[in-house]
C-alpha cells in the first residue's frame, strides 16, 4: 500500500482527516508429545483499520488485502459511514506528539534458528522432565511458540509511526502419580537470545511444580496469615486491573471511583505500568491512537495517582491521555489497557516470609479467577492450593481450600512484600505478598 497516496487521495476526496493503522502478524506454534511433532502451526494476519473524519463524523473501513486498487471504493465507503452517523460524540484523530520514545527490548534471536533446533530444544527439556524423577507419569506436552507484531499509524497530521515487537515462548503440561494420586501441573518461560535458556533448570522447575501437589490435604477453616506466590499474585492483579480504567471511573463502576490521591493500599504498595519496559511482552513506543508512551505510576506507596487513560477517557475526565489506548485487534475499537503492569519488589525473600509465619498457608496456584471474584466490588472467593505452614517450615502440600476476602482490604493488610517480582504471560507482575489475615476455608 503507497499510504502517502492514500492520505493525499483522501483530501482530495473531501475527507478532513484520514489514518491508516495496520496490523501485521505471525506467529508459529509447535507441538512436541512422546518425542514426536504433535502440531505445527503457522497463521499469518495483515490488516488495516482506516478511518476517516467527514462532515465532522468518523466513518471506517477494515482491510484484509494491501491493494490500492481499493482506494477510492475504500474512502467511499468510509464516507458513506460517517453521514448515516447520528452521535453527537465528539472524534479525534490524533495530531501526534513532538517526540517518541526508542524501545530498548531484549534480543530475541530464536526465530532465526531453523526448526529441527526448535524441536532438538523440546525433546531435550520433554527428556530432562521425564527423568527427573519417577512419579512423573507423563509429559503431557512441551511447545514452542513465536509471534512476531508489528503496528503501524499514518495520517494526514503528519504522523507516521512503526513498532516492532517479538517473543518466543516454552510451554509443558505434566503429570504425576503416586498410588492413586495424580496431580497436573504446567510451567511456561518466554525465550530470549538462546545462551539464556536452561533447559534442565526449566524441567526441574516444572518437576517440582507438579511433586509438590502430590499428597495434599486440606486444613481446617480459619483466619491464616496467607503468603501468595508471585505467579497467583499476578493473576488476581490481573483480574482486579480494570480497577485502573479511567472509562470506568468516570461511568461510577470502577472499586477506585473518585480515589485519586487517597490511600487505597498498603504504603508498602507501588504499581507502576511501564510501557518501555526492556523485558515486557507489552511494551510499545505508542499506544493504537498514535499517543506516546511513558512510565509512570499508578500508586506510590499506597496513594493512588492516576487511572490509566485513552484520548476519550482523558476528554471525559477533564485530564491528559496516559497512552493506554489499545486495542485487541486491528478490527477492535480502541480500548484501555495497560501496558506492562506490576506491583514494585519489596526486600523480602521467600524464605524470610515463610520463617516468620508461626501458623499460615502458601498458596501457589488460584484457580476460577473470573467466577469467583467481583470486579465491582473486590470481594473473591477462590479455590486454591499450596503448602501449609507451621513454624516457619512448610509442613505439608494443600488443596481443596478457598481463600476468601475483599481485595482492597487485603492490599491495606500487607504484612512482607517479597523480591521475586515476575511477569505473567499478559505482562501483569507481582512479588510473593504476606498478608496479615484471609479467610481459609478447608475441612
């Protein structure tokens, strides 16, 4: 597509402003079971959304085909949208910023690397899993996926800009059995240049991930101080992140409506949403409205400081967009998102936290995060599992057991806050968090 043509094309056509965004993936997945490819998998996606400011309407077209035999039919109908428009909502196209950020992202260099390597990688780790000890019953699969992104924005503002992002990524599910016992766990790790990846550290992490379920009971019902691992923990973050939607806070539905500058949590608590961040998944140099991103903080010590923002929120609110425009797909309307979202590291070890707690429970793994929780409302009920501990030492594996309580209540009751900050795979993180007291219900 000759973009500059377009945009002239579409002055001339009576349009008043005019942007291309295009969307271009792909991505590659292979399976591996009992050492055999399973499936491979290679999907590709070129799209455009082009929309178009006319008689003071936005209209807009979605492209599959990079052809410019369909401009004229293309701006036609973009024209033909915006006058059977009857909102009064005002719309923007965005004239961009003075400057943009450069991304400084790890290298990745596996999709250079020719696929028998990929698939020499996982009957290596598939390997490596099955002889690590002999309750593992079955490597369920071992896979290796990529996906390569890239975004693109043009409009007759003058601007005109491109991000490029690409990650590879290890994923297993294995199964082990004692007896009668049979546990599944799974593991994943995103991939960067190959010196990086340890392939028999990743089995053994994996390894015991799934041991470590094998004889669990459960404990009886009550009050526990609770350490949650930082893989859960980014997972009920990510569940509770809409609370940081500026949309949502002005339409009165978000758990932080008229919160700013107020303490919500613990002063032991800052969330930061980094879209530079050098190892992010979700980092980009502009959001989907051609806006810059930047850092910046959502809560500093406890005190809520800004929702987070696309151009309409920022206009409805009376503030500056923070660039967390995004949408799902290029046929998607532009949403708010966060970028890369975590919780800052504390200095506390794991072990620290668990050798100060006389009587508690670990959980390491929550599950029906979407039916056990209210957004509107912070209260979550949630079947977990983990470990139980009594003087400081984990005594036994547990599961069958619900942790309930309120999340705003439970982020003001933070007792340690760990070091061992990780992202999950939406780019939301957090360190292991001790909380004071949960309601535990078991026996």
């Amino acid at each position: 597509m000759h973009k500059q043509r377009w945009l002239d094309a579409a002055k001339a056509a009576g349009i008043e402003q005019l942007e291309i965004y295009e969307q271009k993936s792909r991505s590659t997945s292979i399976r591996l079971f009992e050492g055999s490819v399973d499936g491979y998998t290679i999907s590709e996606c070129n799209g455009f959304a082009i929309r178009g400011i006319y008689k003071g309407n936005m209209g807009i077209c979605f492209l599959e085909q990079d052809d410019d035999a369909l401009l004229e039919d293309t701006l036609c109908r973009i024209k033909e949208n915006a006058e059977v428009i009857t909102s009064r909502d005002e719309v923007e196209i965005y004239a961009g910023d003075s400057a943009y950020p450069q991304l400084q992202l790890r290298s990745c260099t596996w999709n250079t690397h020719p696929d028998a390597e990929k698939i020499e990688m996982l009957k290596t780790v598939e390997q490596y899993i099955k002889e690590s000890d002999a309750r593992i019953a079955q490597v369920m699969n071992t896979s290796y996926g990529e996906v390569d992104v890239e975004i693109a924005i043009d409009n007759t503002l003058g601007v005109h800009l491109h991000d490029a992002q690409h990650a590879a990524y290890i994923s297993t599910a294995v199964m082990a059995k004692d007896q009668e016992d049979t546990k599944i766990a799974g593991d994943w790790q995103y991939l960067y240049d190959d010196v990086c990846f340890d392939a028999k550290k990743f089995a053994a992490g994996v390894s015991r991930k799934v041991l470590d379920k094998l004889s669990a009971e459960s404990v009886q019902s009550a009050q526990y101080p609770v350490l949650i691992e930082n893989e859960a923990m980014a997972d009920l973050l990510a569940a509770f992140s809409g609370m940081f939607d500026g949309e949502n806070a002005y339409k009165g539905i978000s758990l932080l409506n008229d919160s700013i500058e107020k303490q919500i949590f613990s002063d032991k608590i800052t969330i930061v949403d980094d879209p530079l961040l050098k190892n992010g998944y979700n980092s980009r140099s502009f959001d989907d409205e051609g806006v810059a991103c930047r850092n910046k903080i959502l809560v500093d010590k406890g005190v809520l400081k800004t929702y987070l923002h696309n151009l309409k929120s920022a206009k409805l609110m009376n503030c500056e967009t923070t660039g967390n425009g995004f949408k799902a797909g290029y046929a998607s309307n532009v949403g708010i998102a966060p970028s890369n979202l975590f919780i800052e590291n504390g200095s506390t070890s794991m072990d620290e936290m668990i050798a100060s707690m006389e009587e508690g429970i670990i959980v390491t793994e929550i599950t029906g995060l979407h039916a056990g929780l209210n957004a509107m409302t912070g209260e979550f009920s949630l079947q977990s599992q983990g470990w139980y501990v009594k003087d400081g030492k984990k005594v036994k594996p547990v599961n069958l057991i619900t942790i309930a309580g309120n999340f705003l209540e439970a982020m003001k009751q933070v007792e340690m806050l760990g070091n061992d900050g990780k992202l999950n795979a939406g780019s939301i993180g957090s360190p292991s968090i001790l909380f004071t007291s949960l309601s535990v219900s078991g026996l």
